[in-house]
C-alpha cells in the first residue's frame, strides 16, 4: 500500500511545504543590470573589472572608494552585475584549466614516477587525504538540531524497510 504524503500544513514549519515557498524573481540579463545603475556606478564596475582597486576604481569614477565599498555591500543592482563579472572570469578560467589538465596531469604523474615528494604530498593535499576531519559542531543548539534530524532519518530509514520488506509500518507496534 503507497504511504500517501501528508496534506500541506502552514504551520508545520516544514520549509518544503508550498505555504513556506519564497517566488524567485525573474533573473535580470547584464543588460537589464546596466539599466540600474548610474554613470559613476557603470565607470566604478568598468574598473574594478579592469583589475583597478577599489580606490584607484572610484578616483577614476569620480566617486569616494566608501561609495563603492558601499555599492558592493548594498546595492543589489551593483553587486549583482559585479558578482556576474566575477562568475564570468571564474567559468573562463576554469575552462583554460580543463583546456590543459590533461597535460598537468601527466606531469604530476610522471614527477611523482621520479621520486618528487613534493608533487607527491601537493596531490595528496589536492585529494584530501591530508586533511584532519573537522570536529563537528560546537554550538548545542545546532548540534541538537543534528541529531533530531539524525534520528528522524534513521526513523524514516526503518519505515522505508519496513515498507520494502512487506510488513507496514503504519500497523506495527511502537518501537523501543
């Protein structure tokens, strides 16, 4: 028998229940961007994407580098546009990485052959096998609120066994 799923509640405060759900706005093109911003804004981003500093970005702006510093923690239109440079010249050097990790790889491979402990130990540390694990979380509230969703899990898990193996689990007695 399919477990049906409970109707929506709005005051489950279930974050996946459509009462909760937060309409994303439509995405707004670099174009659209530009339309928002002022002349000193457009001169100030042209800069900063020109590799200047922040103060060389609003002395050539015309601006105070507050200003900017400003415009890059409140002004959304700003920010956007800037954080879309930004993701712009990371998918680009990405792509010139992938374009020659065929051949870094190669060279790693081959200097670890020859006895390079350095190469050796960097892709060791790359991989994470160097790396102690963290451990975990200091705050009790939040460590708390893991281990409910921990065992809410595994009590999900056991039902969906339960399920799976024929016997229901709506029927079945409390667990110990």
């Amino acid at each position: 028998m399919p477990v049906e799923p409970p109707a929506p509640d709005p005051t489950s405060g279930d974050p996946g229940c459509e009462f909760h759900k937060i309409p994303a706005p439509e995405p707004v093109g670099l174009d659209g961007l530009a339309e928002k911003l002022s002349s000193h804004q457009i001169a100030a981003l042209q800069a900063l994407t020109a590799g200047q500093s922040v103060r060389e970005a609003a002395k050539s702006s015309g601006v105070g580098r507050t200003t900017v510093h400003k415009w890059l923690r409140e002004h959304p239109y700003f920010r956007a546009a800037f954080n879309a440079w930004k993701e712009e010249l990371l998918e680009s050097g990405q792509a010139k990485l992938l374009k020659g990790s065929d051949a870094a790889i190669k060279k790693l491979l081959k200097s670890i052959a020859d006895g390079d402990a350095r190469s050796a130990v960097a892709l060791l540390k790359g991989i994470g096998m160097l790396t102690a694990p963290r451990p975990g979380l200091t705050d009790p509230a939040m460590m708390s609120r893991e281990m409910e969703l921990d065992r809410r899990q595994q009590s999900v898990g056991l039902a969906l066994q339960q399920v799976v193996h024929g016997s229901s689990f709506l029927t079945a007695g409390p667990r110990p």
